[in-house]
C-alpha cells in the first residue's frame, strides 16, 4: 500500500514540472489578457504584460454570474451600446504582430451568444475582438447571424486578406471558446473548443494586411455600428500564433494569470490558476 502511494506521489512530482512549463509558455507573446471577471467598477483590468489601461461605453456592459462552472463573473454585453474599449496605440504599444513574418496574431475568449442580428448593420455578423475603423481595418474575432463564427483579417480599406467561418457551430445561450490564428502566408485558422482540427480555415490571399492601423480594440462593438449580444469571458491576445496544446490551457485556465514580479510580468503559479472541472 505503501509502495502504491509512493509510486502515485512520485508520478505527481514529475508531472508538475511539466504542467508548470506548459503555463509558463502561455505568456510567450502575451499582448492582452481580460478576464472580465471584476464583478464591480467602471473599468476592467489587463493583466498582460502591457498593463493596458480600459474603458467602459457610457452605458456599461453588465457584471453578471456566467452560469458556468468555472468561469464565475463574466460581463453581458446587451447588442446596441456596450463595449470594452482598448486603445492601444495611444498607450505607445499597437499591435503590430499581424503583418510581421515573423510572428502571427492569436486571439481567444469565451463566448456565450445570447443572440444575433441585434445591431440592424446588415453585414450578418458581429465582433468578439475586433480592431480596425475606415481605412484602418485589421482583424476581428467574429459571430454570425447564422450562429456561426470565424475570423477576419483585412487590408487597411477593408478587403479580406483571410476571412473564415464555421456556419452553425456556435449554441445559442451556451458557452463556448474560441480561438482564431493568422500568419502571413499561412491565413487564418479557426477553432473552438480546444479541438484539435480547425472548424475553419483560409489561406492568405497575398493582399497584405493593413499595417498602419492605429484604432481601438474593441470587445462586443466594430467602429461602424456592429454590436455583440453576449457574454464574454478571458479574452486573450498574442502576438505569435499558439499551438492546439497552448489554446486547451487557455481555455481551461480560468483566472490564472496573475501579475506580481516588478514591472508587470507575469509569472503563473500552479495554486492560482483554476483548473476547469
């Protein structure tokens, strides 16, 4: 019996190294990381690297309890007037990774749909994470009117470089995660749900993607009138497209970054970071 306890310690021991450089690695090319899950005030916290500073629309999203096991606290975001607003390029840190060869964009969040088509905007889909205005569009996390979702990626006057979508895959009123990559010459790829295989992919068209963007990131609104009924939980930013392994950690750590080194980086300690039930 005694051998058997040993024997289950010593596998345990060995593991945790492995498990501690694996959320380690998540914060390789951290540019933002929401996890919305304040529950009061009038803004939100980036715990990235960056330290961005947030603000709310005049008439703020909602703290609401998100019905999931895991997730606690999320904001409900109601598809006519609510957003989180980002500017990063005011703040002397835009994201640039998107046209570098070198490194790729990937974003992540939880999403639950509440419902579509709420925004009358005509282009039957509405923006998770989104970036770009007139003559200065770059990418968005999207869902469509159809419950679908995907990705885009744009030139600066709004032309698709790569642009995705899964029709159907998204239960209304259900949570789901979802991750989006894009890399020059490579397009975008899109997944849900840490699943190995993307539910949707494209190629790069060779257009370029717009490289003098200087807008706001937005969570749940596009500049030109497109708003998102739902509630939105960590959203991820990187400037590097992850693996498969890298976005099921994401989606399984719940609140597990936290910053206390000096200077705002982030270490993860394995007793902060919530493992999904």
């Amino acid at each position: 019996m005694y051998r058997f306890v040993f024997f289950i310690f010593l596998i345990a021991m060995l593991s945790l190294p492995a498990a501690l450089l694996n959320a380690a690695d998540i914060q390789d090319g951290l540019w933002l990381y929401l996890p919305l899950n304040e529950g009061t005030g009038e803004t939100v916290t980036d715990y990235g690297p960056n330290n961005f500073e947030t603000e709310l629309s005049e008439t703020p999203p909602k703290w609401v309890d998100s019905g999931h096991n895991s997730i606690g606290t999320a904001m409900e975001f109601d598809g006519t007037s609510n957003y989180v607003k980002i500017d990063m390029a005011s703040q002397g840190n835009d994201i640039d990774s998107h046209f570098d060869t070198d490194k790729g964009l990937t974003i992540c969040a939880w999403v639950k749909v509440l419902n579509v088509a709420t925004d009358a905007h005509g282009q039957t889909r509405q923006p998770v994470v989104m970036k770009g205005g007139a003559n200065q569009w770059e990418f968005a996390l999207y869902i469509y009117d159809d419950f679908g979702a995907g990705m885009s990626v744009w030139n600066c006057p709004g032309s698709g470089v790569s642009e995705p979508s899964a029709p159907g895959i998204v239960p209304e009123s259900q949570w789901i995660h979802q991750c989006g990559t894009f890399k020059l010459t490579e397009g975008v790829k899109f997944y849900v749900n840490g699943e190995e295989d993307p539910v949707a992919e494209a190629g790069d068209n060779g257009n370029g993607p717009c490289e003098t963007g200087e807008r706001p990131v937005f969570i749940a609104h596009r500049e030109d009138g497109q708003w998102l009924n739902a509630v939105i939980a960590e959203v991820y930013m990187w400037e590097r497209v992850i693996d498969v392994d890298e976005m099921s950690l994401a989606m399984n750590t719940i609140g597990g970054l936290t910053p206390v080194q000096p200077g705002g980086k982030l270490t993860t300690t394995w007793g902060d970071v919530k493992q999904r039930r």
